[in-house]
C-alpha cells in the first residue's frame, strides 16, 4: 500500500481530486501567493489541509501553523517565525527531536532578522529573556531602536525599517532553500495557516498584515483555511458594523477556493453502521419501473427530494442525508450524531423506528427552542411547524406514490403518541404510503415509540 493512498485512505469528500487541482493551480500562476480555503467552521477545512499537506511535502517543504494554538501569543510574526524554524531543521539536529522542539533556537539567523521587527517587551515575554541576551549588543541595540507598534515603525524610520524587512526576507527565503535542499525538495514551499476564523479578532488581522508584509516570497506559498463569513464578522467587530471587511480581506489573499459538501453520499455509506430498522419502502434511487397492471398514480420526485443513483444506498442512509440537509449540519458535527443514534439504537434493540430516531437525534442537537414543545400536546404542531418554515433546509423522500417532507413524518409519529383510542381507530382510514407501516409498526407497541425520548436524551451526552 502506498503513501498516498494512507494519506487519502479516509477521504469521503473526495477531497483529494481537490487538492491536485490546487497545487497545479499554484505552481502554474506565480502571482497566487495566498490561497484561502474557505468553508463554515466543522465543514472539514482541517482535515483537508492535513492531508493535502502530508501529501505535498513528498515533493515541497511543508509548514503547518495552527494560528488558533499561538492566539495568546501578544506578536504573531515571532509565533510564526518560531513555527518555520522549527519545522525547517534538519533531522539530524537536536532540536528537531520531539523534545527539541519545544526548545526555541534563539541563535537561528531567522530569529536574528526578526529581532529588529519584534518589540523588545514582546521578545521577552515569548521567549523568557532579553532581547540583548539573546542578540548581542548590537543586535539588542536594533531592536531596542523598533517601537511596539510596527506601523509606527514604519513611518518613523523608513529606510532602515525597509533594511530590516529585506534582511528579514532574505533570512526566510535562506531557510527554506536550505531545508528544500537538505530533503532533495522542489520549490517552493508551502505554509499551511488553520483555525484563524477561531482565533480573536485583532491576533487574526495582525496575522494576516505579518503574512502581507514580510512573507511575500518567491519561493513560498500560503494556503489559509478560514470561514471568511466569520472573519468578516470579526474584522467589524474590531473596525466597526460599518466597515467593508470583505473588501479589506481581499487585499490579502490572492484567491479563494470554496470546500464542497454538498454530496455526502459517500461519507454516510462509510460511517453510518448497519442498524436492524423497519422499512419505510422509501424508494432510494427515484427510478420508477411502470407495472402494466399497476395503475395507481405515482408522483414524481421534486428538486429537492433525497435521492442517490450509487448503488448499495441504503433507506436509513438516505434517511441520514436527508436530515443533515433538512437540519444543515456541518460533517464535523455529522459524526457525533451518527454516534448517538447507534448508541440509542443499540438500547432500544431490533426494528427501530429509525426516521423518528435520527428526526429526534438531529433536532435535539440543533438546540433549537421548538425541540421541547414536540413533548408538549398543546404546541407539538406548532414546534415541527415552526421549525420547517424558518430554520429548514427544504428536503423532501420520495416514495413513488408519495413526497414527504420531515416535517410529515414527524407529525404522524407525535399524532400516534398523542393519540387516544377514538384518534387511534380514526388514524386507521387513512394509511397510504408510508403510513401504514409506521402505523403497524407502533400501534401495538407506543410505550416503546415513547421511549425513544429519553433514551436520546441520554444519547445527547454522549460526545
């Protein structure tokens, strides 16, 4: 078995058909400096750039930088700084054991041009000494000569600001060339920045102006995962409601690529294990095969309605997909909810209602206020009412002759819990489609459908 395939080996988002396209996009437009990735948070931006990056340091040096592990950290640029000279030492130096790492090289010429960009305060409060301990006089004579504030800095000094910066550039481009070299690697190399939309607003910003001014290089390429929604959200919070953060964000990044999770076939198929459940007859595929004797009307399957052409589809997957859809759940959170109802349906034994199991997992975990008026005879109508019309995603399960939403399903299990002996035998004129297997699948048994309340609370914990 190849690397390559360990690498991708749980890739069910097919996101490695995205990371090739990707680095041949890069590699071929010069000017594409800072890529952002961009999707919700819990939509799978880590594990896309974990494997794209494991898979593209066979042939590039690789940097990972985690920017929400170093948010506490007062001066990104050093944190950043660190995480490349750390990542770039030569196997064979002790500090790139894992105990070494841990241990700043303070004698790394990348920290030496650093210095004089870093505020001398801030040195000291990341590494733990001063900065003339840790540069020599005259390297603490520079340093002491930066203000805190580097756009200060700027002004007030320019040209040796701009001295500094180009010493600093050259000390990065040195460092990746070295480590390029000393693993028989092609440039250039690549930066991979995750969980910025996490971190606070002014680290983010900061972060992103370190990246604009001091590592546009030749020889490196930045791919940053964001949610750029959020970030936005966070760049007007520190700017102001008024301020054009979308347009600010725009000037530090180069191009934009958006993670696709609209088909999630593959990963259900893979992660939802086989649960005993009574079938609803919910048609998987759409297809309609016309009988010549059946002359009952079929309906047709609308633009929303859950269906997959890939064989081996189950019910219960389309079930799961559907709801994901309905409830807009984002993959990270998918596999919890899997998790819970495989453990309330472990509990609740054989033939589980499984449309009203995962209906109740998925809506409890939404924590949306209509889920505790469902256990309410007075406003349940309401609450699946409610919840369709102004949170939900339309989805709709096709059943030939049949298209439900949810939305109808839900209603006509609560009708059965709630219902007495007269609305019990009234409920039995009406049991087309899927109704009457819900129908005779609970009616002898409502004391085990009620159950299932409980039981997925006590799944809900589970995390």
């Amino acid at each position: 078995m190849s690397s390559e395939i360990d690498v991708w080996a749980d890739d069910f988002m097919n996101r490695k058909s995205s990371s090739d396209f990707l680095t041949k996009y890069i590699l071929a437009n010069e000017h594409v400096k800072v890529l952002n990735v961009n999707s919700p948070w819990g939509s799978g931006k880590t594990f896309f750039l974990d494997r794209w990056r494991k898979q593209l340091s066979k042939e590039h040096v690789c940097i990972f930088f985690n920017a929400w592990e170093t948010d506490y950290s007062a001066e990104p640029l050093l944190a950043l700084v660190t995480c490349v000279e750390q990542q770039t030492k030569d196997k064979l130096d002790i500090t790139a054991t894992e105990a070494g790492k841990r241990t700043v090289d303070l004698a790394a010429k990348i920290f030496k041009k650093a210095a004089p960009l870093i505020a001398k305060g801030l040195v000291r409060k990341y590494v733990g000494v001063e900065l003339n301990d840790l540069f020599g006089e005259e390297g603490g004579k520079d340093a002491v000569d930066a203000t805190e504030d580097l756009v200060s800095s700027l002004i007030e000094d320019q040209s040796k600001t701009t001295r500094h910066v180009e010493e600093f550039k050259a000390a990065v481009v040195e460092r990746l060339n070295v480590a390029a070299e000393n693993n028989n690697l092609k440039k250039p190399a690549f930066i991979f920045i995750d969980e910025l939309d996490r971190c606070r607003p002014t680290y983010a910003i900061e972060l992103l102006e370190r990246i604009k001014h001091f590592f546009e290089l030749d020889g490196c390429r930045f791919v940053i995962a964001s949610d750029s929604k959020q970030l936005a959200h966070s760049i007007r919070a520190v700017y102001g409601q008024g301020f054009s953060s979308e347009r600010y964000l725009n000037r530090f990044f180069d191009a934009e690529f958006n993670l696709d999770n609209g088909d999630i076939v593959d990963l259900v198929r893979n992660t939802l294990p086989v649960i005993s459940s009574m079938s609803l007859e919910l048609n998987v595929s759409g297809e309609v095969v016309h009988n010549f004797y059946d002359r009952s009307e079929v309906k047709q399957a609308q633009k929303n309605t859950i269906v997959s052409s890939v064989k081996g589809v189950t019910e219960n997957q389309i079930i799961v997909i559907g709801l994901c859809k309905y409830f807009k759940v984002e993959l990270r959170e998918l596999a919890n909810y899997i998790k819970q109802i495989k453990s309330a349906a472990d509990t609740i034994g054989e033939d589980v209602q499984f449309f009203w199991l995962a209906y109740l997992v998925f809506f409890k975990a939404s924590k949306a206020d209509e889920y505790a008026d469902l256990w309410d005879a007075d406003k349940w109508r309401k609450a699946i009412n409610s919840y369709e019309t102004t949170k939900a995603d339309m989805v709709t399960f096709y059943f030939i002759r049949d298209v439900s939403t949810p939305a109808d399903l839900a209603r006509y299990y609560l009708t059965i819990l709630y219902a007495d002996r007269q609305e019990i035998s009234q409920l039995s004129s009406d049991l087309h489609s899927w109704r009457h297997l819900v129908y005779y699948g609970t009616i002898n048994n409502v004391a085990r459908l009620r159950s299932y309340r409980d039981i997925v609370e006590l799944a809900h914990r589970l995390s």
